[in-house]
C-alpha cells in the first residue's frame, strides 16, 4: 500500500516548509528553495518492493540542491531513476547537465551533489521514480557515472518497456501484496539495468537471468500492443522476437502462465471491462470479441464461460442489473 502525503491539509504558510522536512525525512537531506513558497502544492507517496522502493512526486515549481555537507549528513546510497510525467526539470551532477520533460527519464547518485531546479512557470512537475541500493544494479560505478544526469527518451527500445512498467506500478502497484511487490521489485531492477545498459552498449554483459526478466518483460508489452491481432499466437510472438517456438516456452517456463494463457487472459480481462458497459450505444458481444482478436462467437463464447462461469451476454445482464440495483440503491439514501 502507498504511504502518501499532502500539502492540502497544511496550512498554506506552513506548506513549502513542511514538505522540505518530508523530502529530508524520507528521501535524503536536501536544501529546497521556491520563488513562490505561499503558493506552493506538493504530494508525495512511497511504496515498499523489497530491495527498492518506488515514491510518486506532484508539486509545484522548486529547487533542491544536494551540497557535500547534506550527503556527510545523510546518504541512503542509492541510485534513483525518475521518469518524468508531466512537466519539466534542469539536474546537474557529476560535470553533467540535462533538461528532461514528460516521458523522459533521468538517473542521478544520491551520493554525489546535484542541483536540480524546476522552471518556475513550466506549472506543476509529476513523475515516478525507483529508488534502488546502488549495489542491486549489476553495472560497474564507473560506466553508470556517465549516464548521471543525462537525458534517457522514454519512447524507444527498453526505456520504453520501463517507462511502461513504471506507469503501470504507480496505478496498480498499491492492489499487490509484499510477494507480489517483491517480484515486481527484482522485475524493476531488471527492466532499469537493461535499460541503463542499453545507453552504455553493454546489454550483453548482463547477467543472463537479467536478459531473461527483460526479455520477458519486452514480449508482455508486446502482447499487450498487439492483443487485437487474431494473428497473435506463442509462434508469432516467437518469431517477432528472433527465438524459436521451444526457446519462447523454456523462457517462460516455471513463471506463473505461459505465452498462450496470457493472450486468452488478458483478452477476455479487455472484453470483460467493455462488456460492464450496456445500454444504448453499447457495441454487440460479438463486435467486442472480435476487436480483441478472438476467431469466432463459439470460441469466444466457449473461452468466456471457462473462465467466468457465465457466458458473456449473461454477465452483461448481470452486470446491467447490479448497475440499476446500486442507482436504485443509492436514490433511496
């Protein structure tokens, strides 16, 4: 569950201050400064995921600046990835200097000085950032010195994939139990070394087991752009990828569900969300199925009552009737 925090219930002269104490509390000593601190707005959230933490930050316009002194006095010696999700930032470490704006990703070494300022009329910065030992990443300090405080896009290759995974832990992540979390966590490390690896051209010197989770992780993320496609099955996905059929299931095997068992889940997971909705404008059962690549009614039909117990015309019944009852329900308090 997220441990969150917010500006709202403080009194507004007191807020830029409070929240100052929060970020030294709970992420590191640092100096924050803002042009405007009486109209300053700042959340905050952290969730636990074994060996790291990821924390969510929306807030107004600041400057944190990170001197020798501050780190003497407290270093969590960690290395922390930010993906920006709205707005914009300057950071500046180790001889390195980068703007990075929404969908971007940036690393910095809380060990190191920085200097990181928000522009003051770029409005409010959001982002989502992992927070991890500096020993979990298996790349040498020295080559990940070079990627500090450099911009990393966000829309391509692996940092896609993270950027992806990033955005889905900050709107599900708080639903999952410590096991869960725990895996998602060692997943995140994964994705973030890859990731990282890629910009410094040493992808392959990763431990296989790490090219494993990513690999992994790149053919969900392609399943999921491509649940539509009644062309989707394991030899296709194999085939995209450069593996061989045997390679795909070695890849997944011992994991919680193969290539197959994923496609029918989250195909009938898509059909299911749009089935709750009825009434007039709503499309047929069959144009539903159909959108998201099943071959046929009976097959869909067929997939739809295994899973559900119902089969989906009646579970769109079902579903209209609680619909009413919670209306009728709810008009009568």
């Amino acid at each position: 569950m997220w441990s969150a925090v917010s500006s709202g219930a403080v009194p507004a002269r007191e807020r830029f201050d409070w929240y100052a104490d929060v970020i030294s509390r709970e992420v590191m000593p640092a100096a924050l400064s803002s042009e405007r601190p009486a109209d300053f707005r700042g959340e905050a959230a952290v969730l636990d995921m074994g060996e790291l933490r990821v924390a969510r930050f929306e807030l107004s316009p600041l400057r944190s600046r990170r001197t020798p002194a501050m780190i003497r006095r407290g270093d969590p010696e960690q290395y922390q990835l930010a993906l920006v999700r709205r707005g914009a930032t300057s950071m500046s470490q180790h001889r390195h200097t980068c703007t990075v704006g929404a969908g971007d990703l940036m690393l910095w070494d809380t060990s190191r000085p920085s200097d990181n300022e928000m522009p003051a009329g770029g409005g409010p910065v959001r982002a989502t950032i992992l927070m991890f030992p500096r020993t979990v990443l298996p790349l040498r300090a020295q080559r990940l010195d070079t990627l500090l405080a450099r911009r990393i896009p966000g829309d391509r290759g692996i940092s896609a994939v993270l950027a992806s995974f990033m955005t889905a832990l900050e709107r599900h992540g708080g639903d999952c139990g410590p096991e869960e979390l725990g895996r998602l966590g060692a997943s995140a490390v994964s994705l973030a070394a890859a990731c990282l690896a890629q910009h410094l051209d040493c992808g392959d010197r990763l431990p296989a087991e790490v090219r494993a989770q990513v690999l992994r992780q790149r053919i969900h993320a392609f399943i999921e752009h491509n649940l539509g496609d009644p062309e989707l099955t394991p030899a296709a996905v194999a085939t995209r990828h450069n593996i061989s059929l045997r390679s795909l299931h070695q890849l997944f095997h011992g994991q919680a569900e193969g290539v197959h068992a994923r496609i029918r889940r989250r195909r009938l997971e898509q059909c299911r969300a749009e089935l709750v909705r009825s009434g007039p404008g709503a499309d047929p059962v069959q144009t539903i199925a159909t959108r998201w690549g099943f071959s046929g009614p009976a097959v869909f039909s067929r997939s739809f009552r295994a899973s559900y117990g119902v089969s989906p015309t009646e579970f769109r019944t079902l579903s209209a009737d609680a619909y009413d009852e919670h209306v009728n329900r709810a008009g009568k308090e």
